[in-house]
C-alpha cells in the first residue's frame, strides 16, 4: 500500500453534498441510461477514427500530410475546449445539475457538424477541400467535447463506492460494443458492401445520416434517463470563477501526480491506438488486400473482444488492483499490433491465413483495450477523490477531459503521425479519384504501411506501459481517502 498524501488545510465545499445517496447502488435502469450515452462519442469515432483519412486521402484525394495536419489542428483546439468545458462544467448551475445542460444542447451540432464532413462536394480540391475538412472535423469536435467531457465526469459522481465505479465504467464499455458493432454493419456491411465499397463517395454521405439517428437517439435516452439520478451529483463549488479560475484549476489538477500519470499514459496510448486505427482501413485494403466483408467480420470480432473483456476484467478486479488489470490490457493490445503485420513481413503466415490471424488478434486485441479503458476511467474517479482530500475541491469535469483530450488524441495526434507516413512512405492518394489499379501502388510502400501501421504502433503502445508503471494508488489507498473524506463531512 502506498502512503497517501496529507491533506492541504481548506475546508470542505458545498461539492461534498450527497455523499449519503451515492453510497447507495445504482439501479439498472440507471446505469443502461448512462451506459447508452457512450453510443454517441463512441459512434461518431468509428467515422473518425476508422474512415476519415482513408475518405480524405483515397476518396477525396487530399495529401496525407494535409489531412493528419487538419486531424493535428482539430486536436490543438481541442486540448483549450476539453478543459474548458470541463472546468464550465464543473462550475455549471441550474435546476437539471451542472452536466445535463451541456449534453442536452451538444447533440445535434455533433450529428449537423459530422454530416457535413463527410458530404464533401466532389469538385472541392487543394486549399479548400483541406478547409472544409478542416472547419466540420472543428465542429465535430468542439459539438463531442460539448457532451462528453461531462457525460463522462457524470459517470464519476454518481457513486462513491471503490467497485461500484468499475461497473459505471462497464456499463459505457458495454455500449460502446454496441455503437462500434452498429457502426461496422452500417459502414461495411450496408452502405461500403461489395469490393472497393470503401472507396464509393456516395457511400459515405448515408453511413453520417444513420450514424446521427443513433446519436440523437443514445444522446437522448441518456440525457433524459439519467435525470432522475442527478440528487447523487455533487452541487457546483459556491466560489467557482468560470472563466476567471480556469488556469488556476487546471493548475491545481496538474499538482495531483496520480493524475498527471494517468493523463500521460492514457494520451500516448491513444496516440497508438489512433495512429494504428487511421492506417488500418489503408492496411486491410492494401496490405491484406482484404474486401468488405471479411473486413466487417474483423471489425465485428473485436467488438465482441471488448464485450468480453468487460467481463474478464470484472472478473480480475476481485483480486488484482485496477492498475495490473489496465497494464495487462495495455500489453496485450502491444502484442496483437505487433505480431500479425511482422508475421506476414516475414512470410510466416500460410496463404489463406490472413484472415484467422487478424480475427484473433482483433478479439484479443478488443479484450485488451477493454481491460485498459475500465481500469483507466476507474482509476481516474479515484484521482478525483484524491484530489477532494488534497484540494478540497471536486474537478471530475477537469480530470475527465484528460480523458477526453487523450481519446481525441487517437485520431488527432495519431492521425497527424500516420498521415505524414503515407507521404514519408510514397503512399499514393486519390486512388478513388484517379481510378488507378492498386497494383501501381509500390510494393515497399505497402510493406512499408504494415510494418508502421502494427509494429511501429506497438513501439508507442509500449511507452504508455512504462508510464503506468509508475502509479501506484491501490484499493487500500482509495479506502484511506474515502475515511478521510467521510470523517470531513461528517465534522463540515
């Protein structure tokens, strides 16, 4: 067990109300509420993450460095936006609590905002093709911050309890297999079926209508269904400055090491998984030379993979502290980046293999980043306790835009490193446009996506271990903060 850190002398604020109902447990019409508002980040990144630098770069012809600038640019405004939501959050009244408001009025710029980017008029090029991407994939994003910088922060106030926030993170995970499970049928098995669907221009437009049904309907539902919980929330801080203390309390953030190691890992993770994921639709075309179905068939069995692996780490979580169960999660994800591109680089794969090889590695693949997400976001709610016994102040708003920040790194920062490796490699674009035979394409530069979209993605993945490596906050830790936060109330 590691020593917890004394407190600093402040008194408790008004944020330590509630405590009594929050012991309580969730219901499960509760927590299918809540676990539904995942759908909607989760939905409208499987266009981001999966599809935009393939449409941009092969669809719609612009350069690879050019697209990952304008994914690298996107990310910019994002890291000022998460944050700021996150403290304006945190500081929000109103008679629906200080989260419902921000996600009620985020839903339809997102769905608005992620139509338009992928509806670009056939005739755009060059300077302003890179801003009309530019400026929706802003929107998007602003639109995303908008509803899950508090959605999330949400999920950290409606319990207290050390266990119970493991199956709060569960019940998003579980959703998230849904709107990923959804979001592959509707991309290739509906709207990009058949060989070369990915590369229709028409198909894009449809797949962003039936993607913003199902964000109105999940931004709903979650909004709606988890009102009834908002007695649990803790009321905003009676001192908060908005605008005016937002730089002092990112600053106060940043002074929690648990924190700041959990912010660090959690970023360069999603950096590679980004990365990983903006290369893949490139790789399963061109270096596996896949079509659409079996494409949808690996895509479908890593979903299944995360579903498992919300009940593997449930499982792990009786005896293992959340840290092991997040490392162990981490390191598989490395191995199954690794190994796949590298065997068949080394001609170890059979003809005919490929496929079982890639669904194997997707299901692992799946339980691994599972494991990973429920231990990060359950260690983060821990953070926050932490830093109520330091501070105490709550800034679950604050904490959960680290989290935020570092999922939108994934097709920020990723898709910025692997749209320059298209250009660093020779990757042709416009592909679609052209129409030239994927044959011209140089056999080096596909080999060459391989090897950077698996191992040099497992490269990255392996540095977010070693800095996990360095938290070390357990059970018995959390249990020390949380005596000590009661015994504050109890005498506040």
């Amino acid at each position: 067990m590691t020593a917890v850190a004394q407190p600093a002398e402040r008194p408790a604020t008004s944020a330590s109300a509630n405590h009594t109902e929050r012991s309580g447990r969730l219901g499960l019409a509760s927590l299918t509420a809540y676990g539904a508002g995942s759908i909607v980040a989760d939905t409208a990144n499987f266009g981001l993450n999966t599809l935009l630098l393939f449409y941009l770069t092969i669809v719609c012809g612009l350069s690879g460095s050019a697209a990952g600038l304008a994914l690298g640019l996107a990310l910019v405004v994002d890291a000022f936006i998460d944050p700021l939501v996150g403290s304006l959050s945190d500081n929000s009244r109103s008679r629906h609590g200080r989260r419902h408001p921000w996600m009620a009025a985020s839903a339809i710029p997102i769905v608005v905002a992620f139509f338009l980017l992928f509806s670009i008029p056939a005739g755009l090029s060059g300077a302003g093709l890179f801003a009309w991407a530019l400026i929706a994939l802003l929107a998007v994003r602003i639109g995303l911050s908008g509803f899950g910088v508090p959605y999330i922060a949400l999920g950290a106030e409606l319990s207290d309890d050390y266990a119970e926030r493991s199956t709060i993170v569960a019940s998003r995970v579980l959703f998230s297999v849904v709107a990923g499970a959804v979001a592959a049928f509707l991309a290739f098995g509906v709207f990009m079926k058949g060989p070369g669907g990915q590369g229709h221009r028409d198909a894009y437009p449809p797949f962003a209508i039936s993607c913003g049904v199902l964000v109105l309907l999940a931004a709903g539902i979650s909004t709606i269904g988890t009102l009834g919980a908002r007695g649990r929330l803790h009321a905003a801080p009676t001192d908060g400055g908005g605008l005016s203390s937002f730089v002092a309390e990112v600053r106060e953030v940043f002074q929690n090491a648990s924190f700041r190691t959990l912010f660090s890992a959690c970023l360069i993770l999603f950096v590679a998984l980004g990365a990983a994921a903006a290369l893949t639709l490139h790789a399963n075309t061109y270096f596996w030379k896949l079509q659409s179905q079996a494409i949808l068939i690996i895509t479908l069995t890593y979903t299944v993979g995360v579903l498992v692996g919300v009940f593997v780490a449930g499982v792990l979580a009786r005896g293992l502290e959340k840290r092991i169960i997040a490392l162990c999660g981490i390191s598989l994800i490395g191995l199954c980046q690794l190994l796949p591109a590298a065997l068949k680089v080394a001609g170890l794969i059979p003809h005919g293999g490929e496929v079982p090889v890639l669904i194997t590695a997707s299901g692992l693949g799946g339980v691994g980043a599972s494991a990973a997400l429920i231990g990060f976001q359950s260690m983060m709610a821990d953070a926050a306790d932490e830093h109520e016994h330091l501070f105490g102040a709550r800034r679950e708003g604050l904490y959960f835009a680290g989290i935020s920040l570092s999922a939108k790194a994934s097709s920020g920062v990723g898709a910025l490193i692997a749209g320059l490796v298209l250009d660093l490699i020779g990757f042709p674009h416009g592909l679609a446009v052209s129409g030239a035979a994927p044959h011209l394409i140089p056999p080096e530069a596909i080999r060459n996506l391989g090897l950077l979209y698996g191992p040099g993605a497992s490269l990255i993945t392996a540095v977010s271990v070693m800095v996990l490596l360095r938290y070390r906050r357990g059970r018995d830790d959390h249990e020390q903060i949380r005596d000590a936060l009661a015994q504050r109330r109890a005498g506040g």
